[in-house]
C-alpha cells in the first residue's frame, strides 16, 4: 500500500495501475508464469470446466484493490478484449490455456472499502469491461470510511464510478448525485453522526437470534455489540486521547471493518426478504428506496469514459 508509483505493463493493464498491488498479484515478479495469478487462474480454469458456473470475485479493502487488478487482468486477457482494445502482445508470460475465457464466465465482481488501484484509463477500461448498461456487473461498494479515499487523487489515480454508497443508517444508493450528497453530509456531519452510529450497533443492526439462542434477547444484543461499540468509542477518543492527527485518522477506521458493512447489507437483506415474503407481488413503487437500488427493472444507465471522478 505504501507503494504509491503508478506502473504501466503494456498488454495487461489498460492505463497505469498502482505498483503495489500488481506486484502482489503477480508475485514472484521477475517468474510471472509461477505467479499468484497464474496459480489462481489455473484452479479457476478447472473448477470451471465442463459445467455452466459463474465466477463471482469479491474482496475488503486490500482484498478489494487486489479483486479490482485481478479483474482488470483477467478483463484484458479476454478475447472480448482483444477484438475491441487490441494491443501489443508479445511481452505476456500467462500461459494458462482458457484464461481468456474467465471473464465470460464472470458473473459479477464485488469490491468492499476499496483504495485506489489505478488512473483514470484503468478506471474507464473497468467501466468499458463491466459497466456499461445491462451487461453491468461490477459494484464498488463503499462508506464513509478513509480506505476508498487512498492514494489521493493528486498523484492521478481515481475510482471508477461503478459505485454504490451505504449510509451510516444502512440505505444504499447507487445514482451519482446521491452518492456525492451523501458524502459530503458524512462528512459534515461526521462527529453527530458518530453517536447515531453506536445507536444503530444496538438496535436497527443488532444481530437477531435470541429467541433461537433461548437467552435473554437483551443479553443476547450485549454479547454480539458491546465490543463494536467499546472499540467505536475507544477509536473515536483517538486512542484515549493521542495526538489530534491520529485521533481523526482513527475515528473513519471502525467504518471500515468488514463486520460494518456486513451488518448493513443483511439487515437490508432481510428487509427486501421480509417485504417480500409479505407483499403479494412485488409492489415497487411501495418499495422502501433503499431497497430499490438492487430491485429496479431497469438496467443502469451507461457511464461513459467523462464519468470517471475527479
């Protein structure tokens, strides 16, 4: 991560793609044909042959930046690819037969708190590859957590705008304006909404299952969210009281557990689940709005290369 160079590996990556994270992918770097791609292609290729299964690639925060470039990669390599951005082919060392054929069998790529993985021809080939209308199939889930905004956007890297936002209260958008309203109302009003947020950890997002457990459900709430907020407050102290620096950078870090985000999506799970399982057809325009984002008939609208954020 500390790594912050944007490297350019003509006919792998599209654009220029942070340093870290391809060698990672790609380590040893000076063997790629004994590489942690290879070796994960070659398992892929396999699981996948003579069956109709879906790839489904996902990852949270490193994991995220690592599922961006290795998705990115496997995009490049396809022949959907190959017809539409050609490019000079001579220096690849993946040898994996069928790998051009694993982006086909993609069927969606989630990312979770994701940092910054490329510039801004990275980010459009990503748009270009798996987003556009219908065929839209990788999601950039993020909140108001500090990983999403790192490395900075100065030194040229930006996110693709494939993204959907989870509020402190656990709605989800995914339309731009939105997107960028939310932000900046968590960013306002980070510290109100800090005490909303160890609120909801007891209520709305507290783990059911007290009834299943035969325990006291109060007891039950206690056990599974006392240490999500003891470890809230500690961090929103800085530490019990380090330097003011530090103390902000460690106030965004509990909105970036992975159990943050986890929580959210079940409960809206359950939600649609619950709405579901009680309305006779699904009456959409009844539908709470933030369960509407993954609910609508309709197909995204296409994001063109001028979308990528600034």
């Amino acid at each position: 991560m500390l790594q912050l160079d944007l490297v350019k590996e003509q006919g792998v990556i599209h654009g220029s793609v942070h340093a870290g994270f391809y060698e990672a992918l790609f380590y040893p770097l000076l063997d790629t044909e004994h590489s942690v791609f290879q070796k994960i292609c070659l398992e892929l290729v396999a699981a996948l042959k003579g069956n109709n299964k879906k790839l489904f690639i996902t990852g949270h925060s490193l994991g995220a930046a690592l599922t961006s470039v290795f998705s990115h990669v496997l995009a490049s390599l396809s022949t959907e690819a190959q017809a539409s951005f050609p490019s000079p082919r001579d220096n690849i060392k993946i040898k994996v037969p069928g790998v051009e054929n694993l982006f086909g069998r993609i069927g969606a790529v989630y990312t979770f708190a994701g940092p910054l993985a490329g510039d801004r021809d990275f980010a459009a080939f990503m748009v270009d590859m798996y987003g556009n209308g219908a065929k839209r199939k990788m999601f950039r889930i993020n909140s108001s957590d500090i990983v999403p905004k790192v490395p900075p956007p100065i030194l040229g890297y930006r996110h693709h705008p494939l993204e959907y936002f989870l509020t402190y209260d656990g709605f989800m958008y995914n339309e731009p304006q939105d997107i960028e309203l939310w932000k900046l109302v968590e960013l306002i009003l980070f510290n109100r909404l800090y005490w909303y947020k160890l609120w909801y950890n007891w209520n709305k997002f507290a783990p059911d299952g007290a009834n299943a457990l035969g325990k006291n459900k109060a007891i039950v709430r206690f056990r599974r969210c006392a240490w999500h907020t003891v470890l809230r407050l500690y961090f929103w102290t800085g530490g019990f009281f380090t330097l003011f620096l530090i103390q902000g950078i460690l106030r965004y870090i509990p909105d970036h557990w992975p159990s943050d985000y986890e929580i959210k999506l079940r409960v809206m799970a359950k939600e649609l689940y619950d709405y579901e399982a009680t309305v006779a057809g699904l009456d959409r325009a009844a539908l709470p709005s933030h369960l509407l984002t993954r609910t609508r008939p309709e197909s995204p609208k296409p994001h063109t290369t001028r979308a990528i954020e600034e």
